[in-house]
C-alpha cells in the first residue's frame, strides 16, 4: 500500500513543508518589501530558481519519502513501536525517527500513548501507524484533484483561448475581447490550439483514475 503514488504524493507534504519554510525564508531575504507566497510551487516561481534546484528539491523529497518515511511507517506496521527500537531497526537516525514521527502526528497519520514506568518514573512513547485515517485522507486528496482536474477540462473544452506570442498572458474569448484583443505589451493576442492541453489533462484524470483503483485494490486485501 506504501508504494502506491497517492500515498508517495500524500507523505511528501512532509518533506514540501521543510522546503516551503525555507524557500519563504530566502525570498523574505530576496524580496523584503513583497508580499511572500504560499505554497512550494508559488515559491519555486516567484524565486525563479533554475532548473538544477527545482530537481534537487524534487529528488530530496522523494528521497526522504521512500528512504526515511516509508521505513518507519513499515517498521510501525510491523509492531515496532518505540522511536528508538524504530531507529534501531531501520538504521535510521534516532532525532530524525522522533522528527518524523511527530510530523506524522501533525497530519493524524501515527498516534501514540504515553505511559510512565513506574520503576523509573520515566514516560515512555508507544507508537501506532494510523492506517484508516492515511486511507481517508489518501482518497480524499484524490477527489480534491480529480475535481480540479475536471473543472479544468471543463475550462478547456469549453472556451477559446488567446495567448500573447511573448508568453505574457493567456486568456479566454471574452477576456481577450475585452482587452481589444492586444496584450499589454502592446502585441496582438494570437488564437491558441489547445488541444495538447486537452490531451494532457484528460490523460492526468485517466492515471489519477487508475491509481486510485489499485490503492483500493491494495487496501480491500
Ligand atoms: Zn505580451
């Protein structure tokens, strides 16, 4: 169930978040009069940050997804339910087990019960993967972008488009008429062919569609 794409797509917040808050960090520096941006991809514009980073951000989250999440959330499946019996048996760092294991806390994906030893006095953490709510949020998250997607496609095949041949701005018949059909550079707003675009969120919906089926499949065995 791990493995399914969904749920890749679902742990990397994890990990987007941490870029998030340093990206805001650096275009606050970058930009300290302008408003700061929400959200990675936002960021990932309004920085302008060249090719190499946007791919090295991408590798690391997937990285720490299959390399440091995935591990941990098995090694609870498995029964092991002490961070440090966790860090013991996955190789993995024990402040970063106990990292992420509160993360998974914040989004309600792992539990845990808190127990005093009586001999030692000492509170010890027992851990518990949260697999219904993962489930729900999976299917969830999967909606929300299937309704985006359709409500896009809707946009597409519904509408005329008009582009500036600079790239500047895009825009919809009425819009475009509105402007007397010229961009604000002073160029004329061409039709666009947007059946690529059609295409390519028709086959977006299609794999959205079908990985959703196999998580399912995964989840009723
Ligand atoms: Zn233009």
């Amino acid at each position: 169930m791990l493995n399914n794409p969904l749920v890749k797509k679902l742990l990397s917040k994890i990990v987007e978040k941490e870029h998030e808050e340093i990206l805001k960090k650096r275009f606050k520096e970058t930009y300290p009069d302008e408003e700061t941006p929400d959200g990675i991809d936002n960021l990932i514009r309004a920085l302008e940050l060249p090719p190499e980073e946007i791919q090295f951000i991408a590798n690391d989250i997937k990285k720490t997804v299959e390399e440091t999440i995935i591990p941990i959330i098995n090694s609870l499946i498995n029964g092991t339910d002490t961070d440090e019996e966790i860090a013991k048996e996955t190789g993995i760092k024990l402040n970063v087990v106990r990292k992420i294991l509160y993360k998974l806390y914040d989004l309600k994906i792992a539990n845990y019960k808190r127990s005093k030893d009586p001999e030692t006095q000492w509170f010890t953490y027992s851990w518990k993967f949260e697999k219904e709510e993962l489930i729900k949020q999976v299917r969830d998250e999967c909606e929300k972008d299937l309704n985006t997607l359709n409500q896009e496609l809707d946009k597409e095949e519904n509408n005329m488009f008009f582009v500036c041949p600079y790239g500047h701005i895009r825009c919809t018949f009425d819009e475009a008429s509105d402007e007397e059909f010229l961009c604000e550079c002073g160029e004329e707003l061409e039709f666009q062919d947007n059946s690529e675009i059609i295409e390519h969120i028709k086959s977006a919906i299609k794999e959205t569609e079908s990985d959703l089926n196999s998580f399912t499949e995964t989840v009723e065995q």
